[in-house]
C-alpha cells in the first residue's frame, strides 16, 4: 500500500509540474502574440505538445502488462517520440535579435518551453528506469538509458538537420532508413550524437541521483 500511494503522489507531482510549466511557455508565447502580433514562434506549442507525448507513453508503460503486445508497442511508441521532449532544446536557432527587449524575452520564452520540454523527458526516462530496474542490475539499467539518451540525440540529429519527424517511420520508412544509411557515417552525425546525447545523460544522471534521496526509492 504504501508503494502504491508514493508511486500515486509521485505521478501527481510530476502531472501537476508538468501543467504548471506548460501553462507559464504558453502564457508567455499568448503575450508575445498579444505584444509584438507576431506569430512566428507559435510553433513551439505544438513542438512542447510532442514533447509531452513521451511522458504520457512511460506513464502508461507503468500500468501495462510487461512481455504483452500493448506493452511493447507502448515502449516502441515511446523510444520514437522521446526525441521530440529534448528536440526544443535545438528551437534556440530561432532566436533572432531585432531589439534589445524581444530578443531577451524571446531568450525567456524559448528557455520555459525547453525546461518543460526536458523535464518530460527527464521524468519519462526515469519511469523506463524503474521499469527496467524490476529485471536488471543497476548497472545494465544505466547502459541501457546510456544507449537510449545516445540513440534520442541521433533522433533529434534526424528531426533537426534531415527535418524527418516522428510518423515518418510509418508514412515514409523507405526514406528515412535511406538517409540513415547515407549519413551514418557523416562526422556531423557523430559530433552532433555525442555532444547532444552526452548533455542529455548527463543531465538525467544528475536529476536520477537527486530524485534517489527521496522516498520513491523504495518504489
């Protein structure tokens, strides 16, 4: 009983964090419209709602049967949306300086949208985690996420430089495993991948280690 109700305000706290992020990006976008009546970054909402996708997923994992079709197509869903909760991180190359004051509000904005966008991310790694840690060691269930936070910055490599997104992998498989294969041996690829997927790994090792110090240990 007791796991139950820690896992429940855990989930609670995190739903709660969540909205609360989701609701200051989109004042702050609402007020940047409202200002300047300029809609160019309004493409960060959809974007955050992407990003949120993957938490939503690794929440429903959690309650799915483990070895049954819902609970690996899930898993599946979730390792090919959860580029898009880090992908806003890559949104700054929109920021433009046209004034002094917009480019600093521009800067505050793009940075709510990505904190909540990593914070999903942060948090749905962490449901996998748990998950993993039910058939792993510690240390194999750290090399797995090691290898999911590389694999996440290569999705992100593939949304941001090849402008491939998430549905392509049904709507066009035959082209995205093409470019995979033309540009798998690009540096790019690589300096992009390590650099990215390293910021990544490491900022859920640190958000892992807090997060230990708190009762959902014993989950």
């Amino acid at each position: 009983m007791n796991r139950i109700l820690t896992i429940y305000l855990f989930n609670k706290k995190q739903n709660s964090c969540l909205i609360l992020m989701g609701i200051l990006s989109l004042t702050l976008m609402l007020l940047r419209v409202k200002i300047t009546h300029d809609i160019y970054l309004l493409f960060l909402i959809w974007n955050l709602f992407l990003g949120y996708i993957p938490y939503a997923l690794s929440s429903k994992i959690k309650t799915a049967v483990p070895g049954t079709f819902i609970f690996y197509a899930l898993f599946f869903g979730w390792i090919i949306f959860l580029p898009n909760a880090f992908y806003l991180l890559t949104d700054f190359i929109h920021l433009h300086h046209s004034s002094d004051l917009q480019y600093l509000f521009d800067a505050l904005l793009l940075t709510s949208f990505t904190i909540a966008g990593f914070y999903a991310g942060i948090v749905s790694l962490f449901h996998i985690h748990r998950i993993l840690e039910m058939k792993y060691e510690t240390k194999k269930c750290f090399l797995i996420i090691f290898a999911i936070c590389y694999l996440t910055s290569f999705g992100i490599y593939l949304g941001r430089i090849l402008r491939f997104n998430s549905w392509d992998i049904l709507s066009h498989p035959i082209e995205l495993f093409y470019n995979i294969l033309k540009n798998i041996f690009n540096s790019d690829v690589y300096e992009f991948t390590i650099l990215l997927g390293s910021f990544i790994f490491l900022i859920y090792s640190i958000s892992f280690s807090l997060l230990n110090k708190k009762p959902i240990k014993s989950w």
